[in-house]
C-alpha cells in the first residue's frame, strides 16, 4: 500500500484524488507527493505527522532560531542537497539525520556510507519540506553570498583595471572616515566583505587566503584548527588581495616582498581590527589576517585557565614593586593575551603604566600605549630609553628579539621599575640560556628576573560534550611515570581522580570542544635559584632545581586539566 492509498483508506483524501495528486506530483514537483499534497492545500504539519506514521519514522519540528548549526559540519552541502537529507543534532553521540524522503533508497545508502567514514551512529527523524529548505538556506550561508556575487564579476576583467576600480571604490568610500564599513556592493568587495562577516561571526581568529594555481583557497582557523571554507576560482585572486590591501593601506604595485598592516571594520554593530600580512607565494601574495574583536574585551586574569596555585603565582610576580616577568611561547600561543589580562590587574591609577607594542592589539583604560615603528627607526630599544624619561613605574614591551632590548628590559627592571615582555623560547626555563645566548650576562639576569611563564593554546571540552570513564591503566602508568621525578611533597599535593573525561558529541558541541585555553609551565625565581643562575645557567641544572621546588612542566598542567575534564587527553599528550 502506498502512502496515497494510505491517505484514501483513512478518508484523508478522496480516491479520485489519488491520481490527481500523482499526475500533480510529476508535472510540478518531480514526483514528490508530498509537494504536490501542500499545493492541494493540505497542512504540512499534518502531512508530516502522517507521512512519519507511514513509514514508521519518528517526526521532529525544527526551531531555526535555536537551532545549532555547527552540526551541519558533519555532512557536506553537496550531499544535503542531492540526497534530501540534513544533520539537525547530535544527542549521545548519535548524529540525528532528517529526511524528506524516506524511501529513497539511494538516500539511505549513501548515508550508511557516510556515518561508516564518521564512524558516528545514526537516527532517522522525518521533517517538513519547509524546515529542510530553511535549514539548506543556512547551510549554504558564505558559499551562498559568494556565489551571488561571483556570477555579477566580470571574468574578463584585467587585473590593472580591478586595481584602479577598487582604489577609487575605497577612495569615495573612506573619504573623512578611517573605519571602513563592510557594506559595498561591488563584486570583489563584496566577496571580500562576506569573507570577513563570516570569519567573525564564526569566532575565527585568523583568515588564510592562498592562490594553488588551480583555484583559490580561503582558510578559517577556529579553536586552533585551519578549515577550508570557501574555495574560489583563480581569476578573482589579484582583484581580491587588491581590495584588502587598500584596506590595510598597503602598497599595491608592491607584489615582490612581504608587507604588513591592517583595518578596522564595523561587523555587525561592532568594531573588529584586523592585522594583515601579505607574502610573496609562487602563485601570487599569500594574505594571513588575524582578527582582533576589541569588543570581546581582555580576559580577567582568572578566566585564562590557571590553576589555583599558578594564579597565586602570577599574582604575588605582579605584587612586587620592580623585576622582570617573561612570556614564552611560539606564534598563537595567547602570550598577548596573557600579557594583557596581566596590565588589567594592575593599579593602573596610582602608577604609570606604559607599553611599547608591534601593533597595539587591545587598548586598555589608563595606560599609555605606543606602537613601535622600526621603518623610521622607532624600535622596541629606542623606546624604551624613550620610556624611561617618562618616569614610569610598569613598563610593557611587546616582545624582546635583539640584545640591545634585552639588556635596556633588564637594566630598567633592576633600576626599580617592574617591566613585563614576551620571549620566543620552548619552556619557561629556557628564557634564561636564551637570554644567555642574546649577550645578557647571569649577573643581570638573577636578580632581576622574577617570573618566566611558558604557555600553549588547547581545545577546551564543552560540558555538555563529555562522558566521565574510569581511568585506563595505561594513562595511569604514564601519569605515575610523568610525576615519578617530582618530590612527595609535592606529588602528594596533587589530586587524582580514579576516573577521566572522553569527548562525546552533543548537540550542542557536535565537535565536542568549543573555544579554547591555555596550558602554563612557571618558573618562578627566588634566592636559591638566584645562585644557580649565577653560578651555572645551564637548562638542566635550572629545571633540576626549579623541580625540586615543585615546578610542573605544561605537558603535566595539561594532563591535570584533562583529567578535571577541560581539554582532550589527546591534547595533553601533544604537549
């Protein structure tokens, strides 16, 4: 029996409609039933409650507006589209699925094909037509936009002309106003503009635009991870990288070196800057963009992910009326951020706070923050010996990279000043042999160092995407073995629970994490270590010492976050 019988059986519909409806079906909606029955002026939401007691399927109504759209990742627009069917949730683990047409074979086997390679379970719920439509019209979202725009871009259009028309674009544009508002209707700004709605909206942090020679790559790195987002054809490349480099006042002729700058923009209702970099690639200028939300504002110190005992740290450092306090860590690690949170906890009314940045990334109430500008000589070290004539009590220096700087850091940390910088190094106890190595003698960096801090960025595990399992034996050997070197007083101090967390995915958190936080080592100086650095300034001599003291290394900070249920074991492992 047919569901068109079904209907005429239980007097739905009289029998002499059956082959209307059919006929209706083939003319004017490819011979969907269902489609045909709506246009007859049947309800859809009877239709589907029907339709799912048919096929003995379980019926859900969907809410747009709170509806979680990052579950949409699990199954690509192309599939969605040519199947009917669409992820709508994930509950314990198990990706529900809608379709609008369950007794499409062909549907349903691709879809076993599908949760096999997501190695995910499934369930089938029957949706409305309407619901679907709507949740395809998100789906779609930035390829959408782009598309709309590609198909008004005129292929013929020369690469010099792009140049000179997006130029007088942005000339009308920003005449009396340096903050460009993302609204222009021309193609390629356009694109550029939806790019940039997207990115930030979906909390990127940085967007990665690259010409492969084939097509053109537009990258999303959201909590840590780089997604492929848009891919574009390769003739809109030059007009685009044009675009955003008159909006970060770059040089436009200039395609042989690297350049940096950026923009602000109103996104949303919002300011949002963006730090761009352009460098020179075999198929044209790869463009990097960091994107910087002022409006999110700097974290509280006690929101960045320390550990009871390393914000007591961290707090008595920045108590102390002079010394020097490192950051180390490589590109992306949050180190900006961490120095940040840092200013905010400062009295920053009865002292006088100044920073030298390369940029100024946030800006903060009551300190006087300047950018360095090494192209007309205005370096970190000039700046600082500029600072020092500005009677300053906190002085802030974006990064140490060269000698001269790491000596004026030091020396205006011994002369009573309390000085806090950043320092590519590995391990928070490798910024002394660093320092070493730059040219600072021992004997200036014992006694003014005061607190060095090691960090890296992990995914942070969503609550509602977690399920708590004993602890395995194997991780239980290896976390015995990690903090078999450290004393028992201090081993003893740390709690282990007899169970740990796995990601799970939720509704809520398909991935399972959401955002991210950051891991810390600290290398904290007192008297004794003073001596050590003066007399043997050697890594493994400093670490053997710090250890004694109780010091716990990144990879052990995440291992206890992981076990608490805040970040993925297997991101602790690759501490």
């Amino acid at each position: 029996m047919t569901f068109l019988e079904d209907l005429a059986k239980k007097g739905v519909i009289d029998q002499s409609q059956v082959s209307l409806v059919l006929d209706r079906s083939r003319e004017m909606h490819g011979g969907n039933i269902a489609l045909a029955l709506i246009e007859l002026g049947m309800n859809e939401d009877d239709l589907t409650r029907m339709r799912g007691e048919f096929f003995n399927i379980p019926t859900k109504k969907i809410s747009i507006k709170s509806f979680n759209f990052d579950v949409l990742k699990y199954i690509p627009q192309d599939s969605s589209e040519h199947y009917n069917f669409v992820p709508i949730g994930m509950t314990d683990g198990v990706l529900e699925i809608g379709v609008i047409e369950p007794d499409n074979i062909e549907a349903m086997n691709a879809l076993q094909f599908i949760a096999s390679k997501l190695n995910t379970p499934f369930k089938l719920f029957l949706i409305s037509h309407s619901d679907f439509k709507e949740i395809m019209s998100n789906y779609k979202g930035l390829s959408g936009e782009v598309d709309q725009a590609l198909s008004e871009f005129d292929t013929s259009i020369s690469q010099e002309d792009a140049e000179n028309v997006l130029r007088s674009a942005t000339k009308s544009q920003t005449s009396g106003n340096d903050e460009n508002k993302i609204t222009e209707d021309a193609p390629i700004i356009k694109i550029v503009a939806v790019i940039l709605n997207h990115a930030t909206e979906g909390n990127a942090s940085d967007i990665h635009i690259e010409n492969t020679g084939e097509r053109v790559k537009v990258r999303f790195r959201v909590d840590g991870i780089l997604h492929t987002s848009l891919v574009l054809p390769p003739n809109v490349y030059s007009g685009i990288v044009a675009r955003i480099k008159i909006l970060a006042k770059l040089k436009l002729d200039e395609k042989r070196k690297p350049q940096d700058g950026g923009f602000s923009a109103k996104i949303a209702g919002r300011k949002v800057d963006f730090r761009v970099s352009t460098f020179p690639a075999y198929y044209g200028e790869k463009v990097v963009m960091r994107i910087l939300d002022s409006e999110k504002g700097v974290k509280p110190l006690a929101e960045l992910g320390l550990s009871p005992e390393n914000e007591k740290i961290v707090r008595d450092a920045l108590a102390r009326p002079y010394g020097l306090i490192l950051i180390t860590g490589p590109t992306g690690s949050g180190k900006t951020t961490t120095l940040y949170s840092m200013l905010k906890e400062l009295d920053r009314e009865q002292a006088n706070v100044v920073s030298l940045e390369d940029p100024v990334e946030y800006h903060i109430p009551d300190i006087a923050q300047s950018q360095v500008m090494p192209e007309i000589g205005y370096t970190f070290a000039s700046g600082i010996r500029s600072i020092l004539r500005q009677d300053p009590d906190i002085i802030m220096v974006g990064e140490i990279r060269d000698l001269e700087t790491a000596k004026l850091a030091s020396q205006a940390a011994l002369t009573g000043h309390l000085v806090l910088s950043t320092l590519h190094t590995n391990s928070a106890i490798g910024v002394v042999p660093r320092l070493v190595d730059m040219g600072v003698d021992p004997y200036l960096i014992a006694p003014t160092l005061t607190l060095a801090i090691a960090q890296r960025l992990t995914r942070t595990m969503c609550p509602s995407a977690r399920k708590k399992i004993p602890l395995d034996e194997a991780p239980k050997i290896m976390l015995e073995k990690q903090f078999a070197d450290l004393p028992k007083e201090h081993r003893d101090k740390i709690k282990m629970d007899e169970n740990m967390y796995e990601m799970e995915p939720s509704s809520e958190c398909p991935s399972g994490t959401r955002g991210r936080t950051a891991v810390f080592e600290m290398f904290s100086v007192d008297k004794e270590m003073q001596n050590v650095i003066l007399k043997n300034p050697v890594e493994q001599e400093i670490f053997k010492v710090a250890r004694e003291k109780g010091m716990l290394t990144m990879k052990e900070d995440g291992f206890l976050k992981s076990l608490k249920g805040e970040i993925p074991i297997q991101d602790a492992y690759a501490l």
